[in-house]
C-alpha cells in the first residue's frame, strides 16, 4: 500500500483553509441569525486582501485616512459629521485623526431569531415588543448636533447645514446684484427669492419645492 506524503506547504495550507472556512461559516451564522450590525473603522494608510462576495472575486484595497466598513441590518442608520472648516486631517506620527465631531448609528426594530421564537411562543408578547421599540424609536428621533442649523426658509426640509454654510449663503444673499426680480407666479419676496437660490445651489436636498418652485430654480441656475 503506498502513502501520499504531502508537501510541508502543502500541508500547512490545507490546514489554514480548514480553520478559515468554519470561521467563515460561523461569523455568516452569527451575522444573518442574531441583530448583530457589524462595522469596521481603519484610520490612515492600509492595505486589505480580502473577498468580494459582490463581484465573487479576491480583493486587494489601498485605503487611506477614515474608512468606514459597515454591514448593516434593516432599520438602521450611520450619521457622521465631519468639521467643514477643518476637514479631516490625520496625523501619522500619533496615528489620530481630526476633524470628525461625530459618528453614530441608529438602529431600529430588527427581526432576529430571538424575535421569531418569541413571535411563536407568544405572538402577543412580540407585537408589544414591537410596537414599543417603534415608539421608543419615534420619541427619540434623530437629534439636530448643535454645529448644525437648518436653513431659515419655509421651503427647509429640516436637512442640517453646517453654520459654516449659513454664513456662507449669507454673504451670497447679502451681496448679490444679479437677481434683481422673482420669477413670474412665485409668491415671496426678493430676499426669499435669494435665499431660494443660494440655498438651491448649495444644498438641493434640503429643500422641499413646489413643482413652480423647482422649475423655476432650475431656469435661474442651470441645475
């Protein structure tokens, strides 16, 4: 009877691979059936070789300075504020990075396994839970950071703008000679109409338009 006898490579490579798929399979497991949202931060200059499960193909990435890698669930968020007049700025000789006042997630109701089982279990029980992490989660809300300010139109949708910004839109409205009348069949003044126009070209997702409004605006900027 002959015996194979694999390479000292071979062998160790065979063994890393036995190791790395059930811990593979286990973090899948951990990840799809608990409310688990894991997230990876890197700060500064990285190489990563890992595996795209979106092109299933090996991937090698050169980051640098903040990286976020996020693998969420339903029902939640990230809200990052970086400071506009700072930026982000990192250090390599302390490996700090500045510039970032805040970094937070929101997560809501999540079906979990443990949801399920209690659904089954008691279905009364489930729907409680439910209802009163739902309105926990409305009370709360999402919190405006006291550096931002929302834009003082009507039209605001509630969207923050750094105070940077607003000072910035100020200087625009304050010394602008351009727009010397408001377009035909909108209802506001000539200030408004500035206002409209700069905050339009500064931030268009944070205002709620008239079809009028929109079409208007778009004639004036180009956008």
């Amino acid at each position: 009877m002959s015996k194979l006898i694999l390479p000292k490579a071979t062998t160790e490579a065979t063994m890393k691979h036995t190791c790395i798929i059930p811990l593979i399979l286990i973090l899948a497991f951990v990840t799809c059936s608990c409310s688990h949202n894991p997230a990876v931060f890197t700060v500064g200059k990285r190489t990563n070789i890992g595996f795209d499960p979106g092109q299933m193909t090996a991937n090698v990435s050169w980051t640098d300075g903040l990286n976020i890698v996020d693998v969420p669930r339903e029902n939640s968020s990230w809200e990052l504020e970086i400071d506009e007049g700072m930026g982000l700025q990192f250090d390599p000789a302390t490996n700090t990075l500045k510039g970032v006042r805040k970094i937070s997630r929101k997560t809501g109701v999540q079906v979990t396994g443990y949801l399920v089982d209690l659904a089954v279990a008691a279905p009364e029980a489930a729907e409680a839970y439910i209802k009163q992490a739902a309105d926990l989660q409305t009370v709360d809300g999402v919190k405006l950071s006291p550096h931002l300010v929302t834009l003082p139109l009507p039209q605001s949708n509630g969207t923050g703008i750094t105070k940077l910004t607003l000072a910035k839109l100020k200087e625009w409205v304050s010394s602008d000679t351009t727009i010397t009348s408001v377009p035909e069949g909108l209802n506001m003044s000539l200030e408004d109409w500035k206002w409209l126009v700069a905050a339009y070209r500064e931030c268009p997702e944070c205002l709620g338009l008239t079809a009028e409004e929109e079409a208007a605006l778009k004639a004036a900027t180009g956008k």
